[in-house]
C-alpha cells in the first residue's frame, strides 16, 4: 500500500502540490489524472523519492521513502514522463545498465530475457534505442521499470506522443502485466478516454490539489466541471448523455466502449 499525507512542494515561491493526502491499494490500477500543470508529476516525482517534498510523507508498505530513498526506489518501478533513455545504447546493453545501477539481486541475463518477453521487445534486443519508434521506446521504459520484479509501478504519461494504436498497444500492454500478478500500478494521464478502459479508481488533480477520488463512474458523472478544467470526458460519456436527451432510456454513468453497447442493447429491447 502507497499512503500519501500532507504532501506538499514549492519551487520557490510557486506552491506545485498543495498538501495532498491519498492512498493507493495493493493490486490497484489507479489513474492519475489531471489537466498540464496539476501537479502530477510533481507528485510522482516525490512518491518516487526523485525530488524532495517541502512537507508530507510517503510510505510504501509503510516504508518510509523519504527516510531512505535507496530502498523505496527497489519498490517502485517508473517511468518518469520523459525517460532518461541512453538512446546510443542497444535495448539490452540499456537494460543491464540499468539492473546494475538498480542493483537488482536477481539472475542478470535471465531477468533482462524476462522483462524483455514480458514488454514483447526480444527481437528489438540488440536495436540502438535511438533507432526505434516512440511505441517501442516507451517499451524500453517499461521494461526497465520492470527491472527487480518492483511491487509498485508509476507510469507518467505513457501514452504521450503515440498514435491511437500506439497508445491502446502500450496500454493493454500494462493491462496485461497487471493480469499477470498483483502489481500495485499508477497510471498518469491528462486523457480521461485512457484512463477509462483502465482504472479501478481515479483521482483527479487540478491547481496542486486533489479535486476527486473515486470510482470512474463517480468521477466521471461530473463530466461538465472536469471540462472546465480542461479535461474532455470519455467520447463515450457524451454520446450517453445525447441519447437520453433524445428519449432512449439509458444509464448515463458508463465510461467504456463495451458498457455503452450493452446499455445501449438494453435500452432498444425495453422500446421494442
Ligand atoms: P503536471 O505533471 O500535472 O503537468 P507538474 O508537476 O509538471 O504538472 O507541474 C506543476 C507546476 O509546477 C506547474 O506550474 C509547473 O510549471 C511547476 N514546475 C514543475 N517543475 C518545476 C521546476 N523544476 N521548477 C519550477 N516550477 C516547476
Ligand atoms: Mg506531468
């Protein structure tokens, strides 16, 4: 469990986070999300012991991060928003400078071969990351955040700068490796529709504070603040809203694809 209290950061004078207090549940995927500025990789950023808080505290499985950083960085896997990629390096010579720098205590060569099936870049192993797509490189970040088997992982902005295919691959791709064990995950994001698919809960920040902590379909009923602050509902949200106006009884509060049909279905055969 990641418990945030009363985390708070200036730089200088400007107040970034102001004394946010969260926690985030073992095995959860919770989606982070907020409008540019909000404070959320502020926030990330001092829950992975990478820059200091002004006040507040972070515990993961009531570890104390920023009493000693070294041992909370081994819980958490991240992905900062822009990856320190040694992009002259091949995939795999970039993998096992970071398990060193890491000091993973695990079989090297056998863990690298595992995070490289698990992120599905064993054939680009001996590539020159620089040489790589944007979807494919945001792999390489994924595996490294992978690298000792990390309880928790952070992911800021994954999708930022993919093509839609780009983005549902890298998405379902952290889907996947959620299913695969009980991994505690942070998904970052300023797009609602990604965070949708994903999310068992979201909090949603704005100006340095936390605005809503919920269940999508909680946070995303307030769909018309959400837009003033810059943040555009699910597509999906709208077309609900649309279609009760216009008399078809549905559910407005669904927030994927799948839901919306079902609602949809049931809808047309209770008019029928
Ligand atoms: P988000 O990730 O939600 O877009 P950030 O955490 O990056 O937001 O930024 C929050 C606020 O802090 C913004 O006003 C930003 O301009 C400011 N900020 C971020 N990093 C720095 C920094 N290194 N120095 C000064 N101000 C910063
Ligand atoms: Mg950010």
């Amino acid at each position: 469990m990641v418990e945030v209290k009363n985390l708070t950061k200036f730089y200088g004078s400007i107040k970034a986070v102001d004394d946010i207090s969260f926690t985030v549940e073992t095995g959860e995927v919770l989606g982070f999300l907020g409008p540019n500025g909000a404070g959320k990789s502020t926030t990330m950023n001092m829950i992975t012991g990478y820059l200091s808080s002004t006040s507040g505290t972070v515990t993961i499985d009531g570890c104390e991060i920023l009493d000693d950083p070294i041992h909370a960085k081994s819980k958490i896997g991240y992905l900062p928003e822009i990856p320190p990629l040694y992009i002259d390096m091949t995939v795999k010579k970039y993998l096992e400078f970071m398990f060193d720098l890491k000091k993973v205590k695990l079989p090297k060569k056998e863990h690298i071969d595992e995070v490289m099936r698990l992120t599905k870049i064993t054939e680009q192993a001996d590539r020159i990351i620089k040489h790589l797509s944007k979807g494919y490189r945001q792999r390489v970040g994924l595996a490294q955040a992978l690298l000792g088997n990390p309880p928790v992982i952070i992911l800021d902005e994954p999708t930022a700068g993919l093509d839609p295919k780009g983005r549902d691959d890298i998405l379902d791709q952290i889907a996947y490796l959620h299913k695969q064990s009980d991994m505690t995950v942070i998904l970052v994001s300023h797009s609602m529709e990604d965070i949708a698919r994903y999310a068992d809960r979201i909090i949603v920040m704005n100006k340095g504070s936390v605005m809503y902590n919920g269940a999508p379909k909680e946070v995303f009923a307030h769909y018309q603040e959400l837009e003033k602050i810059g943040l555009a509902a699910p597509q999906v949200t709208y077309i609900m809203h649309d279609l009760k106006e216009k008399g078809l009884p549905v559910k407005v509060n669904v927030t994927t694809v799948e839901e919306a049909a079902d609602e949809i279905m049931q809808a047309l055969e209770k008019k029928i």
